[in-house]
C-alpha cells in the first residue's frame, strides 16, 4: 500500500485558472521519473488568496505555482523571498522550507535556458558587449530584464508603448538599462545582439506589430537573435517577419516549460528534463484547443 504521507502535492492557482497548461507539464514529469505526487489546478480568486496561501500547510501541500492575478500580491503574503523574486516584483513559485513559505520567480530562467537550448553561445563575451533591445516594460519585460542582467549583458534598451512605465523599468534596473521612445525605433543600433517581444502584439486575437517594428527587423544586423514569450501561435507574426529578414529565431514555449523545472524540483527533489517528448505533448493540446 502507498504512504500517502509521501506522496508530495503541488498546486497552480489563478484566476481564471481552467487554460493553465502547468498541469500537463508536470503530471508527464511525474509520470517519466516515476514519481508519487500530484499536481492540481485550484481557482482563487483575489479575495480568497491569502486565506488559501495560509492553509497549504494543512492542506498537505508542499508548493505550487502562482499565477494571473496572485504574482504581485504574493510578494508580500509570503515569508521570503529570493533576488529575483524582489527584483521582479512578482512570484510564480513557492515552497516550504520548514515552516517557512518561500517565494521565488522563475520566469528569468525558462527565458535563458530556452536560449541556452536552442541557441549555442547567445550570451557569450561578443554578445553581451552588443545592446539588447526588449519590447515592453511590464512584468514578463523585467523577468527578461533580470534574466539578461544575470547573464552579463552590458546594455539593454527598452521600448514600450507607454514610454514612462520603460523609464520606471530603467531606474528599477540601473545603469544599463536605457528606455527608448517607440518612435526612436528607426534609429536603433542594426548590431543587436538579441531582440525581444514581451508585449501581446501579434498573438492570436491581438493586434498585429507595428510598421515601425516591421521597418526595424527589416534593418538588423544577420546576427541579431529573435525571439518572443508570446506562443500562441508558436510562430508568431514577428517571429515571422525575423524570418524573413534571415534571423536566427526562438519560439516561447520553451520559456514556460522551462520556467517549470526549479519548482517540480523543490517539491519533488528531483530536476526534470525539458525533451521534445514533452514539447510535442503541449503542442498537442495547444492544437487541440485552438
Ligand atoms: P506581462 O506580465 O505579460 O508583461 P503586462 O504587465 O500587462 O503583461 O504588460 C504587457 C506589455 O505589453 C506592456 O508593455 C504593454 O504596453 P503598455 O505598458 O503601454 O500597456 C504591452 N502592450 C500590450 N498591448 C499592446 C499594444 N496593443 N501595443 C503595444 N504594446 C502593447
């Protein structure tokens, strides 16, 4: 007979929370490495949040993942916090250790470690010596920021829509962060070494890029690296447009899987594989439910 005593339970809440792919992600990590444990998706709404937060102990829970509208607000409901989490201003993992709720945001690693898997050397001596351009300043924008920062990128512009929240991100972040209006897009450096979508543009039922945007892919550099978080569709309309210009490009669904690992891992004690096995899984559903 099974020791349900052993059997480790993780969670994703939100609000709305029935289009998480999160479980999926984990039920097939759990099932490859012959895991007893569990994985639920739990709606939460905001009023019910820190309640639901104060009862995981009791509830056998050993961490979860958080996600929209809980990521800020979680920041202060918890009882520490690593850099990046502080830094982020958001969490979407938490663990106990020993009685202690810990928060901690993962976002900035499923970015690097996409890169890491697809693209040999996208942060090496050369590249991070070459300006990084991130398009929006919300919270996936400074995940990205911090990923970037993290990895020694010497200069990383900024452009969104609203050009104060990119002005806000560049003092959060320091010195080498510079906010650039949308308009100043035309002018930018053609030797990017990478080029990032934080913003909704061009995922499906949004709207479409903009001229300016199209206008500046067109002007890059055959070195620039591509990529976007969006990933619904995979290939995205500025992925496209990379495309054709003859850049190299990078999908997002890799950022969320990877960004799963560092949380099965402290739940389950064990680091997890992101294979093509567990890609295809997801593109699957992604298919399915289009
Ligand atoms: P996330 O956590 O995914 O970053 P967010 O914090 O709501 O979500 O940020 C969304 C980003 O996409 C912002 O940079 C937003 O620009 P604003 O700060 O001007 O709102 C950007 N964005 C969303 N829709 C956009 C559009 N139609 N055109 C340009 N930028 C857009």
């Amino acid at each position: 007979m099974t020791d349900k005593q052993n059997i480790q339970k993780a969670f994703v809440c939100g609000w709305p929370i029935k289009h998480s792919r999160s479980p999926l992600i984990h039920s097939h990590w759990l099932k490859e490495l012959e895991l007893e444990g569990s994985y639920e998706k739990i709606s939460v709404t905001s009023e019910d949040f820190a309640q639901f937060l104060n009862s995981l102990k009791e509830n056998g829970f050993a961490g979860g993942n958080i996600t929209i509208p809980h990521k800020e607000h979680a920041l202060e409901l918890v009882d520490d916090l690593d850099d990046a989490a502080k830094k982020i201003g958001a969490i979407n993992t938490i663990w106990f250790e020993g009685d202690r709720l810990i928060g901690s945001n993962t976002d900035w690693i499923g970015f690097a470690s996409n890169l890491d898997q697809y693209v040999q050397g996208w942060d090496n001596k050369e590249k991070i010596k070459k300006p990084a351009l991130v398009l929006g300043a919300g919270g996936a924008a400074r995940g990205i920021v911090y990923a970037l920062l993290q990895r020694g990128f010497q200069k990383i512009l900024i452009a969104n829509r609203t050009y104060e929240k990119s002005i806000k991100l560049a003092e959060d972040f320091g010195p080498k962060l510079k906010a650039i209006p949308m308009g100043d897009l035309e002018n930018i450096p053609s030797d990017l070494s990478l080029l990032i979508n934080t913003t909704s543009l061009g995922m499906s039922g949004h709207q479409s890029i903009s001229p300016t945007i199209v206008e500046m892919i067109s002007n890059l550099g055959l070195e620039t690296i591509v990529t976007d978080i969006v990933y619904i569709p995979l290939k995205t309309e500025f992925l496209k447009c990379a495309e054709d210009r003859g850049l190299s490009v990078v999908d997002g669904l890799g950022m969320l899987l990877h960004q799963a690992a560092p949380g099965f891992e402290k739940w389950f004690k064990k680091f997890p594989t992101v294979s093509q096995e567990l890609r295809n899984l997801v593109i699957a559903d992604m298919e399915k439910s289009e």
